[in-house]
C-alpha cells in the first residue's frame, strides 16, 4: 500500500516541476585553448553538405586584412562578409544580409560562422535564424517567438564580457525596440574560445566588454530569479572578473580568466535574467545608438539605491585601470526623447521582475528612470 501511495503521487510532482522550471538549451559543443581557432576547419568539415552549400562567414572588418582572416578555413564557395561593429546589431542589418546570402546562392548554407565581439555574434545568431523562419527579424523581437529551428551557426568572440557566445538571446535594434531574439533555436551550435584572439583589443573596449559580464553577475546575483544553477556561474564568473580587474595577472593569464568570466557570466543569466542596468542600457541603445558595454557602465555607476556593493566594486575596478566614462550623454535630451528612452527600459519586464519582483511598478517610476539618464 506504501509502494501504492508513492507511485500515485509522483505524478503530481513532476507536473510541478514541468510548470514551474524551463528546458533552456545549451550550446553542445565547445574547444577552448589558447590556438584551438586552427581547429575550425575540422569543426566545420563534417557540418559542410555538399560542394554547393557554403559557409559564409560574418567578421568583424578590423580583421581585414590580417592574419586572422587568412587563418579561416575557407573551400569551395565559402563567403567571407566583412561587417562593422561600430554601431549596434540591427534587425534590417539583419534582413539585408539574409537577403544578399539568399541572392548569392542557390543552395542554403551549409551553416554561419560569427567571429568578432557581441555585435558580430548576435547578427550570426539572427541571420541563422531568419534563414530559416519567414518574415522580418523584428517580427522575432521576444522570447520564444522562433517557430523552425535555425540553420547550424558557430560562434568565435575576439573580445570578452559579453556573453552572447553562450546565451538564448540576439540583442537587435528593431524600428521601435531594442530587444532580443530569445529561443531555443538561438544558441550557437559550436563555439570555439580561442583567448589568444582576444590580444590587440583596445583598454577601454576590453574594459567596457569586460563590465558587462561583471554586471551580468551583479545583477543575476542580487535578482529574484536567482537559483543554484545560475548562482554557481555567476559566482565564478565574478570571482574572474575580481582577478582580471583588480589583481596583477600576466597577460595571457588575464585573457584566459576573462574568457572564461564571460562564459560563466552568460550561463549564469541564460537561466536567470539581468536587471536594472541592463534595462536602463537598451533605452540609451535605441534613442542614442550608445553601445551596450559602455550603455551598461553609464547607467550601473548611478545604480547605488540597488547594487550597493556591485556599484562600490565598479568604482574601484575604474579606478583601477584610470578609465574615466563619458559624460552628458543625456544632457540635451528633451522630454519626449527621455519619455522613448523611459517606454523602452520599461518595457522589459523580465528584467524587472528578476531586479525587483513582481511588484516592480511600486519601486519604479517613469520619475525615478528620468531621474538616473539625467545624471549621464
């Protein structure tokens, strides 16, 4: 009878976890190792379909003309598309290179390689995916709107903090948001992390990408959606971030340690969320076209009322390395482009709940968000 009632009741257990957890996917397969970029044409061999279906590679144009670019296993009709990350990813960027890819060929790709920062690695992420889904990129702009699952895409970061390597989400600027393509189809096949392709990255880049994975931990830490999964990745990618940013490391040490950081950074709010800078950031992104790490820098350094310690940490690691942040960004603005700025952040209501909980309104106001981009 005992075996009975046991048996009756698991199935009301399991019905439970289903409701309350997620099945966030992973990416399956990665190599790390200093020189492990050499491994790629072997990666790609046995994904490669036929003669006629290539893989077109999107990177980053500061490589051109570099050893890098040589370096990249192209045969037969691979396509090398050289893009500028000087401006943030967007969804007609998007929709003209899937586009050009479907004009220049008559077969579908064997697959997209990314290889550059965050900017390069989330428009990887959106043409693999629009390749195979009909319609607009922005008409995917949410979470789980992405109906086939995306051509095969490998991602290769040449700049740390991120997190895009690892994560569900392609953050775009679409004609009226900025927001991300979140599914399950968005995670990249295949990274290759490769720290030696992070060396020549200038010191405020390197530090702008690196804060925004220690604020990815920041605010996974201190968020609401916080659990035992997310908590072991963030701690690690902030106790990374710690001996990049404030010890003595030799070089490749510190590239080593920071790539690692970004990677335990994304993994921790793949299964948790970020917050209040983050929200705060998109709107700067969309009015102003201000890039996401130095977004996130501007706005967490005035975050004090909710990440006391995370906000005295950034100070230091500042400090630290002599970086001084840009000022009266929002100086000029008037009060209908403050309200955009405002009708964005707000709008990301995942990020809200996790920073503050469901009753998030009763903290935040349209007053309160006004008041912060005023001190930028």
């Amino acid at each position: 009878m005992e075996l009975k009632r046991d048996i009756a009741a698991r199935p009301q257990v399991v019905n439970s976890v289903k409701n309350q957890f997620r099945n966030f996917p992973m990416v399956p397969r990665v190599v790390f190792g200093r020189g492990c970029f050499d491994q790629l044409g072997d990666i790609l061999i046995s994904r490669r379909q036929h003669s006629d279906a290539p893989f077109i590679f999107l990177v980053d144009d500061v490589f051109e003309g570099t050893e890098l670019v040589q370096r990249i296993p192209r045969i037969f009709n691979d396509q090398l598309i050289f893009i500028s990350a000087d401006r943030e990813p967007r969804t007609a960027q998007v929709d003209a290179l899937v586009k050009k890819i479907q004009n220049d060929f008559d077969d579908v790709p064997s697959g997209i390689v990314g290889i550059g920062g965050g900017t390069l690695l989330d428009l990887s992420k959106a043409v693999a995916i629009m390749l195979t889904n009909t319609g607009r990129a922005d008409e995917y702009q949410g979470w789980d709107l992405v109906n086939k699952p995306s051509l095969y895409h490998a991602g290769i970061p040449t700049i740390s903090g991120t997190g895009a390597e690892v994560s569900r989400t392609t953050v775009l600027l679409g004609p009226d948001k900025k927001l991300g393509i979140n599914s399950d189809y968005t995670t990249f096949d295949q990274v290759v992390l490769d720290p030696d392709l992070t060396q020549g990255v200038c010191k405020s880049q390197w530090f702008y990408t690196g804060m925004d994975c220690f604020i990815h931990c920041i605010e996974s830490l201190k968020g609401t959606y916080l659990n035992a999964f997310s908590q072991s990745y963030g701690e690690k990618a902030l106790e990374l971030c710690k001996e990049v940013f404030l010890e003595e490391l030799e070089p490749a040490e510190s590239r080593d340690k920071l790539m690692m950081a970004s990677w335990h950074g994304g993994m921790s709010i793949a299964y948790s969320q970020v917050g209040v800078a983050h929200a705060m950031s998109y709107g700067l992104g969309f009015l102003l076209g201000v890039r996401h790490g130095i977004g996130n820098c501007l706005v967490f350094q005035h975050l004090e009322e909710f990440y006391p310690e995370g906000v005295a940490l950034f100070d230091k690691m500042r400090q630290k390395h002599h970086i001084e942040l840009p000022t009266g960004i929002c100086a000029n603005l008037d009060d209908n482009e403050f309200d955009t700025m405002i009708s964005v952040a707000m709008g990301m209501v995942p990020l809200w709940e996790n920073a503050l909980g469901k009753d998030w309104r009763k903290v935040i106001t349209s007053e309160k968000l006004e008041a912060i981009y005023r001190k930028i």
